[in-house]
C-alpha cells in the first residue's frame, strides 16, 4: 500500500483484471477514489460509498489530488471512468430508482462487493476477498449484459427500429415517440433522440444544421426533436422525469439560439399528473404540455391557438 491511493487503485484494478496497462491519468482510477471519497492522508477502511455525481467528482478530485479538471471534462469522466466500471460490474448508478441523468440527485456508486474489496485493501483480508471476488467476475459481466439485453425498451417509429437502455425517462421516451409524435405531431420525421446512456442514439446532424439548429446547443438541446416537413414547424420536446421542463430560460437560450425560419413548437412530456403538478409553476407560457397517462389530450399555456410556433 503505498502513500498514494491513485496508485493504490491502480493495483487493485489490475487484480481485479480490469487492465494490466493502467496509470494515475486513467478516468477510472480517478473516479474511484472520488467515489470512496479518499484521500492520500486517509487509510481505506475508512472510505464510502454514498454516491457521487461527475461534478462533485471533479471538485474533489481538483481538491485533494491536485488535479486541473475543467468542466468540460465531467463526460470523459463519466464515460471513461464509471461508464467503463459499470460494464465490467465494478459501478453502478441509480437511474433504476426512476432518477434522470439530468438530475442533480444522480449518483454513481461502486458495486457493494468491489466497495467491501477496495476498502479491505492493505489488509489482511484482501487476499480472501479477491479470490473470492475473481471467480464470479466473468459470470458477473455476462449476467450484466444479458439483464440490460432483456430489459432494454423497444422502439417503432417510422422505419426506426432501436432500443433504449431501462429506466423512466426513457420509458416516457418512448412514449413520446409512439403515442405523442403519431396524434400531435402529424407523424414528423425523428431528428434526434438522446438515450440516458448514448445522446446520440439518433441524432440527424446535417438535417438540424439545415433547418437552423445548431447542434453545439449540446447544454439546451431537448430529449427529442420532430420535423413537420409540410408545416416547417420543429417540435421540441422536453420529456420530464425529474428535472427540466421547458422553463422561461430554457425557452429563451434556445429562441435565442436558432437561426432558421421553422416554426419552434416546445413541448414537456411527463409521464402522469402527479408529476406534472411538480413542475407546473416552472413550465413557461406559450408551450404545450402532455401527459403519457393522458395520452389523447394537450395542455396549451395560454396564447390564441392551442398549438403552433411561437
């Protein structure tokens, strides 16, 4: 055990098999070590596991390892840290919980049995631990796969034929998409939707360019957007979860940003009442609200027409 625990973590993920080519740098090495909330003065029993996003992550790596994370950096730690981890079974998050990705209450953790091994390290009982830990890592990873396989969510639309990765958000994603688009968006073409594991899953970046919408609007960029060819009109749709439904300030970041002449139609989706009635005091006027569990009806926040661009 040395006085360094990017270094320690290094060890322990080439006993664990995770990689044999591995350094201080690497973005799993660093989120795990934020996610025990460890520091180099710290000895391992004494690390947690409650939960940590990619912000608190960066802050605390920027704080206790002399790290110079920018913000920017929060996806490379996310993807190539604990995206990485979860695959082979060593993270976890709490999207299962019905927690968007958006969410400030996202959290990724360390799978119990991996936590219980690396806080064992420099101890007697880590030997004990990793051979009981190797032999089930293989089964483990195939299970893993095999349950998303089987719990992914399917979706029709159009000639589209993709699968979202479970959870509630992405169940009302497709809600959206097979119940909203068909009856109020006059079947428009799907440009882009943004699954909780891949948001590019379908993302039509030329098409987007064409009709004025700047695709570096990464931070404001709704959860699915519609083209109504005939119309011009962009259906914008913010399907709500948890966080973010088309407030005053959204509405504005993105009027202010597009540069085309189709007509902008914004939509939050969310999946029953009681979810909605959260929100309602956030919603902006002048947009359109619908509700999955009432899926034949339209909410319209004032204005002289019940839906069009604005």
């Amino acid at each position: 055990m040395s006085n360094n625990k990017l270094d320690d973590v290094c060890e322990i993920l080439k006993d664990v098999e995770f990689s044999n080519d591995i350094n201080t740098n690497n973005m799993a090495v660093r989120f795990i070590v934020a996610a025990t909330r460890i520091t180099n003065e710290m000895e391992w029993k004494n690390a947690t596991n409650d939960g940590i996003s990619m912000h608190e992550s960066r802050l605390f790596l920027n704080s206790n390892y002399d790290t110079n994370l920018k913000e920017n950096t929060r996806e490379s730690l996310r993807k190539n840290g604990a995206k990485k981890l979860e695959t082979v079974g060593l993270a976890r998050n709490n999207e299962s919980e019905g927690i968007a990705t958006n969410s400030s209450k996202f959290k990724w953790y360390l799978n119990d049995d991996f936590f219980d091994l690396v806080k064992s390290y420099g101890t007697s009982s880590y030997e004990k631990l990793l051979q009981k830990f190797l032999p089930n890592r293989e089964s483990r990873i195939q299970l893993l796969r095999s349950t998303r396989e089987k719990t992914m969510i399917p979706i029709k639309y159009q000639g589209h034929n993709f699968k979202l990765t479970p959870g509630a958000h992405n169940i009302l994603h497709k809600e959206v998409i097979e119940k909203f688009a068909p009856k109020f968006a006059g079947g428009s073409e799907l440009l882009y939707v943004g699954d909780t594991a891949n948001k590019s899953l379908i993302f039509e970046k030329s098409k987007l360019r064409q009709l004025g919408f700047p695709i570096t609007m990464h931070k404001i960029i709704p959860d699915i957007i519609l083209y109504n060819e005939k119309k011009r009109w962009l259906f914008l749709v913010e399907a709500v979860s948890s966080t973010g439904p088309m407030s005053i300030d959204r509405v504005t970041q993105i009027k202010n940003n597009y540069k085309g002449n189709a007509g902008l139609i914004f939509v939050t989706a969310f999946q029953n009442w009681s979810v909605y009635k959260k929100f309602v005091s956030k919603i902006a006027w002048e947009t359109e609200i619908w509700i999955a569990d009432f899926p034949d009806h339209m909410i319209h926040m004032n204005g002289d027409r019940f839906m069009g661009p604005r």
